[in-house]
C-alpha cells in the first residue's frame, strides 16, 4: 500500500512567524498534534508538534516571575520551537518504509510531499489505522497463526482447502521465520476453530496459535 492511500489530504499548517500561542489554538481547534510549518513560498521549512511547545517552556530553574513568563511566551514564534531537520515521504512511498523511517527516527508523523508542494501528512495514528486493516480485525472469524515449509505452492494448497470447507480469508500477512520456514497470521471466515487447526495441519502447518 502507498503513502498517498493511508495520509491526510491538504493538511493543516502554519507560516514562518506565526506565533507558538496561535499555533496552540489552531492545534486544539482541529484536534491534532502536528503542524507543517511552510514559509511565504509555501516551501516545507520545519514542523511544529506538541512536544516542540512543551520544550518552549522556561526551566523550572528560571527567575523570571509568572508575568515575565507569560508576555515572553506571547511574543514567541514557532521558528524559535519548530524542528527544522524535517523528514518528509513520498506520495507513492511505501507505508512500510514511511514507518521504518518513524521508528528509525522516533518521531510520530512525516509530512507528504509531491516533489516539493505539500500533499499531505501520514501519523502513527494512519500507520496503526492500516495495521488493524491488514490483520483483518474488524472482521469476525478465526485467527490463526502458524508456521510451515517454504516450499513452492504451499500457501496455494493452504487457501485451496480453505476455500473447499467454505472458508473466506479476510486477511494474510506473512513473516520470514527462517530460511527453511514461513510463517503467517490468517484471519478466516465462515469457519469454527476446530477446522480451521484440521485445515492447517493437513497441510503440514503447525499452529501457534488459534482463536
């Protein structure tokens, strides 16, 4: 799946120079948690997330006073805050590769980008929306995951019987479980527990586990 399919359209963002308090009302506003911020050429330049304004804060070791803090807070901008250093993805990236460079990175959010113009923005919150769909976890059925040789044809077999005892696979996803072994998780349909594990050890699968 691409970027483009899972990101929000036409993100809200921020100019260079706004300051940090409007930039906090706009975030409260449209309930999120990440800003782009772009400057008068509508060129990417930085992002602003909530962790950004919390470390706008004085240190508690300050000695201004509360009134001190307050006016200086109110003439802050976001250029003073914003992260500058900003990692972006492509409109047609790969989701997986847009959450590698996330966790690689620890940051929760990269703005979209069509060559150089802002498209959209995709969140860990879009990433955990596409895993929950790739497991297939709002369907009812059994789920199983499991283990079997890597061997040409296996999963075929696997889905023929399947499909024989009147079964619907709503999800698979696969992981290397070594060089000899594939492993997977199925969610099926139509089917109870007890032959979907008759299923998968006819055809030489060991079951994980079932539910």
């Amino acid at each position: 799946m691409l970027v483009r399919r899972v990101m929000k359209k036409n993100p809200v963002y921020v100019r260079s120079g706004t300051f940090v308090s409007e930039a906090r009302s706009l975030m409260k506003k449209e309930s999120i948690s990440h800003l782009p911020v772009l400057d008068s050429g509508n060129r990417l330049i930085g992002i602003l997330t909530k962790r950004d304004m919390l470390n706008a804060g004085p240190s508690p070791a300050t000695s201004l006073d509360m009134y001190e803090i307050s006016y200086l807070l109110s003439k802050l901008t976001i250029d003073k805050v914003m992260t500058k250093n900003v990692f972006t993805a492509g409109e047609d990236e790969v989701i997986e590769e847009a959450a590698r460079v996330m966790a690689d990175n620890n940051i929760s959010c990269l703005p979209v980008m069509r060559d150089k113009l802002l498209v959209g923005i995709v969140t860990v919150k879009d990433l955990f929306g596409t895993f929950i769909n790739a497991f297939g976890t709002r369907h009812p059925g059994v789920r199983v995951s499991f283990v079997m040789e890597d061997k040409l044809g296996q999963i075929a077999k696997l889905s023929g019987a399947i499909f024989e005892k009147g079964g619907n696979i709503y999800s698979f996803v696969t992981h290397d479980d070594n060089d000899l072994y594939i492993g997977g998780t199925m969610r099926i349909g139509g089917l109870d527990v007890d032959t979907v594990k008759i299923i998968f050890e006819n055809a030489g699968a060991k079951v994980l586990d079932i539910r």
